[in-house]
C-alpha cells in the first residue's frame, strides 16, 4: 500500500487556469505538508499543516491555497497557474513536527504550465 | 528552525565508503537531524536521522559531533545506486514548522 499518494503524477495546463492537486496518507499521521520544487533542484516548503494549525512559507503566493477535508487529505489549489508555478510538487506527511519519525513524502505531481 | 549547509557535490569509487558531511550549528535541543535522499525527482526517500547518538541501520550510519553542530553520513560499500541528491535536515520533534531541505549533495559512485 502506497503511504503518501498524490494525484494526478503530471499535470499539462495552460496559464490562468485554475486546478488541484490530491494528496492522501494511510500512515494516520497528524501533519501534512507541501513542497515545491523547482528546475533549480531546491525543495522549498510551501505549508504545513495539521487540525489545529496551518503554518504558510510567506513566500508563496495566495494563489495557492492547501484544503484539508479530514486528517488523511491535503489538497493543493492553485488559482491563476503562471508559467513559473511548473515545478514538482511534493506531499509529505508526519507525526507531530516530524522530529520522532520524519517525514514521508509521495512521489510527486509534475505540473507544467504552457 | 536550524538551517544546514553540505557541499554542492562530491564523487565516491563503487565499493568504497562515502562520507557525507552537513553543518548545523544552530540546531537546538528539540531537534532531530534527518538525511534523506533523492534519486532524478522521484519522491525524497529517507535514510537515517538522530538525536546526539551515532546511529546504524541497514542502509547508512550517522555521526553527530558531540557538539550536535554538524554529522556525517556514511554509505559504507556506495553502489552506482547510490548516485543521488542526499540532503541533510533538522527536524523538531513538535511544532511542525518550516523545516527547509538545504541545497544537498550531489553524491556520483563512479565505477
């Protein structure tokens, strides 16, 4: 069983679009987050977030915004899509802040923007 | 959070031990430091971590200095699989926060 799952695994899309990005754990964790990483290689955390708490990266743009319907779900909505949104984007989830047992990440969403 | 530094890349002969080094010096009591590691874009896949213990498991072992300020992780016989990004991280154990992935290392086994 695949712990962290995330759909679609590409994504083509033009610009001013809007879309969705899926993301569940089955490992009961209470904390979830998105990353982003672009053509530079750099994992950049986006949110995390848990029941009680989301914590934002002040860099990103409002144009992106995380949905959590229950504690094994985080989607990521993007309103707008730009073409310097293409990047991987990453789900990962832990226990608490991940510090006893770490993080685990999908596989990815590769989202272009033409 | 504590942020880490690595070198941008290092090279390893197949069969030989790779000693990977990361520098945390801000990283604090409640912290734990992660190696994980990223083979193309495939999903970050995790290795090892501690807390101040050097730690082993079948994959790698982890150094930290007594001082926690930096670690080393060690690939002890690196196969040409073992070519990837391996990044260093320090994580709290509560209070999810903005744990950062640094820039890593990009670690080549050459044959």
């Amino acid at each position: 069983d695949t712990a962290v799952s995330q759909t679609p695994k590409y994504l083509v899309t033009q610009m001013g679009n809007d879309k969705s990005i899926k993301c569940e754990q089955n490992l009961g964790h209470d904390t979830m987050y998105w990353y982003k990483q672009d053509s530079k290689k750099f994992l950049k955390i986006m949110f995390s977030y848990n029941n009680k708490e989301l914590i934002i990266n002040e860099t990103v743009p409002n144009r992106f915004s995380p949905k959590s319907p229950d504690k094994a779900h985080l989607n990521l909505h993007i309103n707008s899509l730009e073409l310097g949104d293409s990047a991987v984007y990453f789900c990962a989830s832990s226990q608490g802040g991940g510090g006893a047992y770490g993080y685990t990440f999908g596989s990815g969403t590769r989202l272009t923007v033409v | 959070d504590a942020k880490t530094t690595q070198p941008t890349s290092m090279d390893c002969a197949e069969g030989r031990a790779a000693n990977l080094p990361c520098n945390h010096s801000t990283i604090s009591g409640n912290e734990y430091v992660y190696w994980y590691r990223q083979i193309h874009s495939q999903g970050p896949q995790y290795i090892i971590h501690g807390l101040k213990n050097n730690e082993t498991n079948e994959m790698a072992s982890l150094i930290i200095t007594e001082d926690r300020k930096s670690s080393t992780l060690i690939l002890p016989h690196a196969t040409l699989r073992d070519t990837a990004v391996y990044y260093c991280i320090v994580i709290p154990v509560t209070n999810a926060g903005k744990s950062t992935f640094g820039d890593g290392t990009t670690l080549t086994v050459k044959p």
